[in-house]
C-alpha cells in the first residue's frame, strides 16, 4: 500500500504523454514501469483486437514485476484506416507515407485500456476499455507535408502524427475522445478508477 489505504498506482508505459494526461485530471502514477514486447500485429488480427490485446499484454507484463499490492494501468493506441494498421512512425519515411495516405480522409485512432490489480489484491478485476475515435485531415499541400515534417513531432507516433502537435492546424474533426488520440481516454479511465474498490479518484 501506499498510504495504507490504497494499492499504488503503476503506470505500465515511458509516454510522458500520459503522464501529463493523468495529472491532467488529478492523478499521478506511484510508479512508472513501461512495458517493453513487441507491438507488431499478429496475421490477420484486425486493428480492434490488436490494440485490445497489447494493451492487456501490457498490463499483465507489468504485474509480475510487482512486489506489493499495486494497481496496473496501461494502455495501447493505433491508428487504422479501415482494416490497415498503420505503424508508428520511427523514421521520416514512414511518418510521410503515413501523412499522404491519411490526406483528406477520415480515419479511426483505437486507444485501449486495461486496468489490473497485481500482488493479491481484488484478485479477478481487470477492467477493459476500447475506446474509437474518427479523425479526419484536410487535404494536404506539399509545403504543408514537408512542414509537418520538419516540426519532428511525428516521431514514435502512430500513424505519424500527434493531435497535440502541429497536426492540430491540418486536422479539421475529430469525432469521440481527443485524449485517447494523444495516447489516454480521461471520461474512460477516470471510470475505470472510480470503479476499484478502493478510491484512486474522487
């Protein structure tokens, strides 16, 4: 326990996205312990039980390493255009392809979330969210591309891009939960908290 009322709260993910995500709604982790496997997609696995999956793989890596009673919350985000998953963008490349493909059209940014108790404790309570939100860009110049681009903020982005960053100027809806595009739905996890049978958020 952390204060000998509750579980500490660990966070299964190095974003510091998320982090500033959940301080944004008062709640910041005991512990930050990120998830290292491979997020590839298995053959075939379509984009909703691929993020489901990595999301609970996540979570569940997580809690062995706990030596104490702990809460595990982690999350996984993607973003397909209807079946195609597209990667997160590690180099320049990639992260243009990404850009072009995604120019004037609609796509679905998944976020999940899997919640689970570790050392014990609330034994069976795993709590899943998968939370869909439909993102659409206007159609992209070339100048605007390359300036996409050079703003760097693309890397490690799924689909390569972050709605907190200079896509913000090109990106004219987005239809659902604009904190699960940048990496955490906040209506969702705060429910799942409240929902534990000890208080992490009021």
């Amino acid at each position: 326990m952390t204060d000998g009322t509750r579980p500490e709260l660990v966070l299964a993910s190095a974003s510091p996205r998320r982090v500033d995500l959940l301080r944004q709604i008062g709640l910041t982790p005991d512990r930050i312990d990120a998830a290292d496997l491979d997020e590839s997609p298995r053959q075939n696995e379509t984009p909703r039980a691929c993020v489901a999956r990595l999301a609970r793989m996540k979570a569940e890596l997580v809690a062995t390493r706990c030596q104490q009673e702990a809460l595990v919350l982690a999350a996984d985000t993607l973003v397909a255009v209807g079946r195609r998953i597209l990667p997160k963008a590690e180099d320049r490349a990639t992260a243009e392809r990404c850009l072009r493909l995604l120019s004037g059209r609609r796509h679905t940014v998944l976020t999940a979330v899997c919640v689970l108790p570790a050392g014990g404790w609330a034994a069976g309570r795993v709590v899943e969210r998968l939370v869909e939100t439909d993102v659409t860009f206007s159609r992209l110049t070339e100048a605007q591309i390359a300036a996409l681009l050079d703003q760097g903020d693309w890397q490690g982005k799924a689909g390569g891009y972050a709605l907190q960053g200079a896509a913000a100027s090109v990106i004219r809806y987005v239809g659902g939960s604009p904190s699960a595009v940048i990496g955490l739905p906040l209506f969702e996890t705060a429910q799942m908290l409240r929902g534990q049978p000890c208080r992490f958020i009021a």
